[in-house]
C-alpha cells in the first residue's frame, strides 16, 4: 500500500464563537492510502482543545504509515485496526478515525460497495442534522435562525455559556420566535456551575428546548449524571463522554451521548459505543468537529443509528473542499458509490506527501 498525507488550511465562513474559545480557521489533515489502483482518504482536523496540531498529526500519520506497510491488503488491515493491532497505543484518537476512514473508502471502492453496506445497513443512511449557531446577538441569531428555517433545516444548536446569562437567554427567545417550528438544542461547553444549571434547566425548558449538551465543565461526570437526575430536559455528555469507558461509565445516567469519531476512534469506536448504550435508557447523539466533507462522510454512514444527529462542520466553511454529502437543506445523506461516496471539489487536486517514505501515486 502507497501512503501519503498533505495539510491544508480550512477557512469558516465567519468566526464560531463558543463559550470558550472563537474559531475562525484550522488545519485539516488529509490522509490517502492506494492500493492496486483504487485510493481511500480519511481527514484529522487540528484542535486546541485535545492538543492536535498539524505536525503531531503528520507525525502520528508517519508512524501508521509503517503499520500499514506491513499488511498485506487493505482488508487485511481494516480487521487489524479494528481488532485493535493497529495503530499503535497511544495513537490520537482523531488520526485512528482518519486511517479508518481511509481504508473503508478503499475497502468499499474495491469492493464496489457504499461504506453503510460494509456495516450492515442495506440503504443510504440520512439525517436532519442540526446547524450550530454561535455566540452573537440575539437580532444576528435571530436572523441566522429564519433564514435556516427557510432552507430547510428543522433542528438549530445554539451556544451558550456567555458571562450573564440574561444574554443566553435573549438570544435563545429570538431565534425560537424567527424559527417557532425548529427543534433546538443548546450547548454551554461546560459553562455552568451545577447551581446556575439549576436554575436556567427550567428556563429553557419553557422555551421549547429539546436538550442541553454538557452544561457542566467537564471533569466530573458524577455531576454531570447527578444533573441529568433532575435535569427538567435532557442532558447530553459530550466532554465528559471522549471514549468507550467514558460512555461505560455514563450509560443509564445520563440522557444522550454525544459521540464524535475524532474523539472516540472512528466507526468501530463508536459502534462499540452505540451497542453499549442499546437498552440503557441513553441515547446516541453523533457530533463533529468543524471539518470538511471529507471528515464528516464516515459518521454520516452511521445517521441511521442515532437520536441527534449534529454533522454540520462542513456547512461552517467558507469552501468546503470535498463534495458528497448534502447538508445544504437541513438533511445529510450517505453517498450511494462505493466507499464513503465523496470526491474532491473541482479547484482542489488531493496529492501530497508520501508519508514515511513511501512513493507517491501519480
């Protein structure tokens, strides 16, 4: 197998602000692998918050890149990776997603069969994903919000977790009175106490909101499930929930889990995690990070299995440089073709580095 990987720079169409931090750029990772004629790609993006920057990621990419000589087919390693042989320990979780995303593509154009197939599931996965707006004015929400609406999009993620909470509360009302039909979900990233939580739960279940993701600073998933108990809506774990034994220790007490593959692993990470919440009362919610097409497409094969479902990141992009899933009108949908079902947008070509040496496909 011919490996190779190239960073590119992805631009968000205006600032995401959050609780915590304003995004109005990051790196993205692109991974080829090339077998007998066919390539599969998979990305890893960049992010402050787990500690991933451009070079660890290309230096872990370098590392797999040695694994992944050693097996024999594509297959041969996809079954190694997800028996847990590859990569090695240690590896970030955001680049075992993204060299699992690169041999489903490959596995699946070899095969001649869409990535959902591969899992099981007969036809193409699709979604209304919600469509996240950041921390602004409530008249900017407000009018972000209806033109959502007119586009189709019937779920709305609003941030939260501003230093007066009057503010998050305006804006809420704003944009549940330009989008009265819309679904709305709300996300302080860990900004409340539990004290504050109990007071605003209430508030925003007046409101219509549907659901809270992670209200409480992460690091204390007792809290957390304490909070959910006698929570007036749902709460979702999210920081709180990066892996399997996160979501182990979760299940049954809190209501959802938002499951994002830059976080868990990748696909095997998050079925694993999905089977594991199956009768415990906690549902799945699949998540993203701010990503291309490209990064989205495997969870996107997994739509079907969740309760929320938030794959929005490449509709945040000033260009998104991969094509293939919707989104545009409120609703992801799995590609139909062979193996994740995406391609490059015209003005950007995929060559690269080889990665570790090894040669690059013409």
């Amino acid at each position: 197998m011919k490996i190779r990987h190239r960073t590119v720079r992805l631009q968000l169409a205006e600032p995401l602000r959050i609780s915590r931090s304003t995004m109005a750029a990051r790196d993205a990772v692109w991974l080829a692998v090339e077998h007998q004629g066919h390539r599969g790609y998979g990305e890893a993006v960049t992010s402050t918050y787990y500690g991933l920057d451009a070079a660890t990621i290309e230096r872990w990419l370098r590392d797999v890149a040695s694994d992944l000589a050693r097996c024999a087919t594509p297959e041969t390693a996809l079954d190694a990776l997800r028996a847990g042989e590859l990569p090695a320990p240690g590896t970030p979780p955001a680049v075992t997603a993204a060299v699992e995303s690169a041999l489903l593509d490959l596995v699946g154009k070899r095969a001649g069969r869409p990535v959902h197939r591969l899992l099981g599931t007969p036809e193409a996965p699709s979604a209304a994903t919600a469509r996240t707006l950041g921390i602004t004015s409530p008249r900017a929400a407000a009018e972000q919000a209806a033109r959502l609406a007119r586009q189709g999009f019937s779920v709305l993620k609003i941030k939260a977790g501003v230093p007066d909470p009057d503010d998050d509360l305006d804006r809420v009302l704003a944009v549940r009175n330009a989008a009265p039909h819309a679904r709305l979900l709300l996300d302080p990233n860990g900004a409340w106490t539990p004290a504050l939580a109990d007071v605003l739960l209430p508030r925003y279940a007046a409101l219509g909101v549907e659901a809270v993701e992670q209200p409480l600073a992460p690091g204390d998933p007792e809290a957390l499930a304490g909070l959910a108990e006698r929570s007036p809506l749902p709460v979702i774990a999210d920081e709180d929930a990066v892996g399997e034994e996160d979501a182990r220790r979760l299940a049954g007490r809190v209501h959802g889990i938002n499951v994002k593959l830059a976080k868990c692993g990748g696909v095997t990470a998050a079925l694993r995690i999905a089977d594991l919440l199956a009768g415990t009362g906690t549902e799945l919610m699949l998540g993203c990070l701010t990503a291309s097409t490209l990064g989205l497409a495997p969870a996107v094969h997994l739509a079907d299995r969740a309760r929320w479902t938030d794959l929005d990141g490449h509709l945040l992009l000033a260009h998104d440089p991969w094509t293939g899933i919707g989104g545009t009108d409120g609703t992801v949908r799995a590609g139909r073709g062979p193996g994740l079902g995406v391609r490059p947008a015209r003005r950007h070509r995929t060559t690269g580095t080889p990665a570790h040496g090894q040669e690059t496909p013409q």
